[in-house]
C-alpha cells in the first residue's frame, strides 16, 4: 500500500531516536512516499525567564538541532537511499505538541521510547505515550536496542473484531507483505466472570476460534502468498502482547477495542506495554 502522505519520525539526538529514524526511512520506502525528521527546540517557560536565560539561547538550540538533523538525515538515506524525498524541520514548540501536531498531516508517525537534553524535551515516555495514544494516524514506538535483534520474518497483530482493532489488522496485512512476513493473528480469550459448568462457557472460546481462523482464511484467500497464523489466548492483553513481541519484527494494535484489548491505552497499561515491548510497536487509531 502507497501512503498518501509523508512519514513523520521525532529525533533529539539519542541512539534511540536515531533507531528510530532508521525504521522510518525503511517503512517510507516500503510505502513510496517521503520522510519528514522533526526536531523539537522546546520555548523558555515562565519560571525560568526569572533565571535570566541568555540571549543566544535559541541559537545555541538551532545550532544543536541543525547538528541532530543532519545526522538524521545521513542515517535515512545511508539505510534506504531509494526514499523519495527525506526532509528536516525544526519546530518551536515541546516535542509532544510539535509531533502531535504534524501527525496530523502524515501517514505514519514514528517515535523513540527515550531520549536526551531538555531542549528537545527528551522524547521520553511522556512524549512517547501522547503520540501513540493521541496521534490520529498510525504510530510507531522504537524501544532502545529492538532493531538490533535479528528480522524473525513475523507480524503479530492484536485482534478482537472491534473496528479499531480491524483497521490495525489492514495494517498488519499491508506490512506483511511488503515485508515478505508472516502473519499471527491473535485474539484473547478472557474468562471472567463466566460460570465454567455453563454451556455457554463451553461455547464461547470455539466461537472466538472459529471466528479468528474465518478471518486468517480470508486474508490467505486474498493473499496466497501470505503465511498467516491464528492464536486465541487466555492471559493478559499485555502479557500477550509482550511476549509476543520477543519474537515479532513488529507488533500492530489498534487504540482501544471492546474485547480482550479493552483499555490497552489506558494508564499503566499502556506504559507497560510502551516500556516492556521487544520489538517496534503500532498503535492504530480507528
């Protein structure tokens, strides 16, 4: 699938951003569209203009964020010399509203789980859990080291019928095959409050298999080439998703469901998730 829009990644200069970079550059080029890198330079609050700040502060700034950009930008075209076009931009403003901002206006937004220096607000948890709870478009988090693992050849896509979690798993298709990957779909199975003795207890869980593998059928059916799996589990969203990270090139979720995914962007979850997982992780909005 061509995005119709840009690829936005945030960088502060951090290895984690530069990561991130990384897997922006190679996700524009799957998609045939361009790359924007984002620097943050975060405006001088009130509390510290008591403090006198000196007077070049912000050329200091624009200096340090000209410096990180250009390094971004020899990292994306060292690691896809075939994207389009790869642009910089520097913004005045905390790095959550400038990349939130700008999300608004691509297809993919990509973000480091931490980062480095006050100026650009250091693209930490914070900053990573507003883009991938309040971006409107698909959003990626790079944890530190993840893109050093070895590719496992797997996509593993959180599913649980609701169209949040359908439309991630339109992305997890598109990834897949321009990934040459394979497919896992998975779906929780949770059990609480049910009567085990009740017939209906008996009955819900084939239901939810036989459902999953209607739908791993049919995408195999519109891709044939596509290796796709189905998996129903009866543990936490997060330790599903977590564990299913260890061996996923990429994780895909959408950004709230009415099933087992329930809530997974909601607090503690959510930082769990963001902080615990092994591999790139998508959030997808509905």
């Amino acid at each position: 699938m061509q995005f119709a829009k840009p690829v936005a990644v945030g960088v502060d200069g951090s290895a984690v951003s530069m990561d991130a970079v990384r897997w922006a550059a190679h996700a524009a080029a799957l998609h045939d569209t361009d790359l924007d890198i984002i620097y943050a330079v975060e405006g001088v609050s009130a509390p510290m203009v008591e403090y006198s700040v000196p007077a070049n502060y912000f050329d200091r700034a624009g200096a340090i964020a000209e410096t990180v950009l250009a390094e971004a930008r020899a990292v994306a075209e060292s690691e896809k010399p075939d994207t389009p076009q790869v642009r910089t931009h520097i913004k005045q403003d905390s790095a959550r509203k400038a990349l939130l901002t700008w999300s608004e206006d691509s297809s993919l937004i990509v973000v480091g789980a931490s980062g480095s220096g006050r100026v650009s607000s250091a693209l930490l948890g914070s900053v990573a859990s507003a883009v991938m709870t309040h971006a409107p478009c698909p959003a990626v988090v790079i944890r530190d080291q993840v893109l050093e693992r070895p590719d496992t050849g797997l996509i593993t896509v959180g599913i649980d019928g609701s169209p949040s979690s359908l439309r991630a798993l339109e992305f997890a298709v598109d990834e897949a095959v321009l990934r040459s990957a394979a497919l896992d779909l998975v779906s929780i199975w949770d059990s609480t409050g049910f009567d085990y003795t009740d017939t209906g207890y008996a009955a819900a869980r084939p239901e939810i298999e036989r459902r999953l593998g209607e739908k791993a059928e049919e995408i195999h059916a519109q891709h044939p080439d596509l290796v796709v799996g189905a998996d129903v589990l009866e543990e936490s969203p997060v330790d599903v998703l977590t564990k299913a990270s260890a061996v996923s090139d990429l994780v895909v979720v959408g950004s709230r469901g009415h099933g087992g995914f329930t809530g997974l962007l909601l607090g503690s979850t959510s930082q769990k998730l963001l902080y615990h997982t092994q591999s790139p992780l998508m959030i997808v909005r509905d």
